[in-house]
C-alpha cells in the first residue's frame, strides 16, 4: 500500500488563502559580509586621519590630505567593485 501525499497547503487561511508572499528583493548580498567590510572601512579612515594629520600639515600645508587620498581611493574601489559586481562569471 502507498500512502497518498498531503495536499499543499496555501501560505495563507483565511481572507488571504491562495495568496503567496512577495519575494523579497535585496542587493543579493551577505549582509554580515557587508558590515564587517564598512566596519574595516570605517576604522581605517579613522587611522588614516589620526596618523595623517599631523604629517601632511608639516609636509602638504594640507591636514587633509591623505585623508582625501583615502577617501578617493576608497570611491574608485566602490566603483570598481559595483562594475565588477554587474559581470556574469560566464562571460
């Protein structure tokens, strides 16, 4: 003898039965992956301004600016990694 299988019930009962959820659209990233790297980020502006600022007043006149190197290093890497993010691994 075999059993039958059960019927697949809706998502929902009620005034909602036969309804499906929508499917939740995300960037289609790992979440953690993506604090821990804007942590790091973020830590290391913190260290390139504190250990910069001094040393490019004396040498630049300018305490900001490997700091604003970093920034626009950290801009392109952003970019960069947002096109090569759009690439399929087939192509």
């Amino acid at each position: 003898m075999t059993a039958t299988p059960e019927p697949v019930r809706p998502a929902f009962r009620g005034p909602l039965e036969g309804q499906r959820p929508a499917p939740v659209r995300s960037f289609g990233g790992d979440v953690w992956l993506l604090l821990a790297v804007l942590a790091l980020l973020a830590i290391g502006l913190v260290m390139v301004f504190d250990v910069g600022y001094f040393h490019s007043q004396e040498t630049f006149g300018d305490p900001y600016h490997f700091f604003r190197k970093h920034l626009g290093a950290i801009g392109i890497g952003i970019v960069v990694g947002c096109l090569t993010s759009r690439v399929s691994p087939a192509q």
